[in-house]
C-alpha cells in the first residue's frame, strides 16, 4: 500500500539534508522502521518548497498496515497521512 505523508516544513528539510538530529524526525524514522515503510520525497527535484513537505511510504497492505497509518499520523513531524486509493478504471 503506498501512503502519502504531508510533513512539517521543518522536517522535510531535515530529511532531505539527511539530518535526523531532530528529535521530531528521529521519532518518525522510528516508527517507519518499525511499520516497514521506506519513506521517499513524492517530488524528489522539486524546487518548489510547497511541494518538499509530500513524502510516500510503502508498506505491505495488511492489516497491521493501517495500525501503522495510525501511528505515522500521530508522530509530531507528520501534519497529514492518507492511503492512496487503488487504481480504478473511470
């Protein structure tokens, strides 16, 4: 399942300098790592700061799945966290 994560500015930033000092983004590798999700920017060469805030996560569709949605919306750096829904025909 892919989610969409929508970060604070602050920890964008870090995560694209690759700086987990901060203690908000320290927690959120934590709980990735531990749900399996392997966080990627949405819009990797995007000069637009507006856009740096959007990562992706994959992580297996299962129900232990969601509880990790659960858990990556309550850490401090993520303001936003939703499943991408499945692709349909129109």
């Amino acid at each position: 399942m892919e989610i969409t994560l929508q970060l604070t500015p602050q920890a964008a930033q870090a995560l694209q300098r690759h700086d987990a000092t901060d203690a908000a983004v320290q927690s959120l590798l934590h709980v990735a790592e531990e749900i399996g999700a392997a966080l990627r920017p949405m819009h990797p060469d995007g000069a637009d700061p507006s856009l740096q805030v959007f990562y992706l996560a994959d992580m297996p569709d299962t129900p232990q799945g969601e509880q990790g949605i659960t858990r990556l919306r309550r850490c401090e750096a993520v303001t936003a966290a939703y499943v991408k829904p499945g692709d349909a025909p129109p």
